[in-house]
C-alpha cells in the first residue's frame, strides 16, 4: 500500500462544507468588526442586512481577485464607508480605475493602494469643507 491509499480522502463535498464554515467564521468577525467601527450603518441595517452586505462585499471583492480575509476586510470596510457600490461609483473614478488596473497583479498590494487613496479622498474632502466654512 502506498502513502496516498493509507490517507483518507478528502470529497467534494467535505471540502465545500470546510469552505462554508470558513466564510460563516469571517463573516461572524466581520459583523463584530463593522459593529465596532460602522456601529450607526450596522444598527440601520439590523445583523442579517450586515450579513447580506458582507456576503455581497466578498463577491464583489472576489471579481477583482481579492480574496484573502485582509484583503476582503478592507475592501468591505471601504464599501461601508463609501458606499455598497463605491468600486462603480462616478463620483469615485479612482475606485474603478485602481480595482480593474490589471499592471496590479498583486491583490493586497492594489487594496493597499485603493485604501490609501480612500484616505487621501476623506482628507481632502476634510480639508476643502474645512476651507468652504471659513
């Protein structure tokens, strides 16, 4: 008997269930995580719409080939702070033109680049209305 026959083997179906507990337990922490840092919109929404936006975070982040829950944790918490549809956002262009920039091939390093440049936007944004009401 070789080594392969001796291990058991793992089916399909164990392996979705191993992948759907691994996307319960994210998104259990992503609502701890959005209750923490997006309280007001997560009470707004109630736990099972906090859920559908996560559920609809990870897709929407996976077409862009961000996966990792760092990565998809950023990409969600953007999406919270800019809108459930910010990455297709005309009043947003960077966020488009970052997420389908394919000279990015590393996916944290082009949601680093995309969070960097949400911050600079928030403090410009900062900075401006601070100078209209003077």
């Amino acid at each position: 008997m070789d080594d392969t026959q001796k291990r058991p083997m793992i089916r399909q179906k164990q392996m979705e269930a191993f992948s759907q507990a691994a996307i319960q337990s994210f998104e259990d922490r992503m609502v701890i995580h959005l209750n923490e840092f997006f309280s007001e919109q997560c009470k707004a929404l109630g736990e099972q719409k906090t859920r559908e936006a996560i559920r609809y975070g990870i897709q929407r982040a996976a077409i862009y080939g961000i996966v990792s829950e760092l990565d998809v944790c950023d990409y969600i918490d953007l999406m919270f702070a800019f809108g459930r549809d910010f990455d297709k956002d005309p009043q947003l262009p960077w966020a488009g033109q970052i997420l389908n920039d394919l000279t990015i091939k590393n996916p944290t390093i082009k949601v680093n680049y995309l969070y960097d440049t949400a911050m600079e936007y928030l403090h410009q944004a900062t900075v401006n209305d601070s100078k209209n009401k003077e």
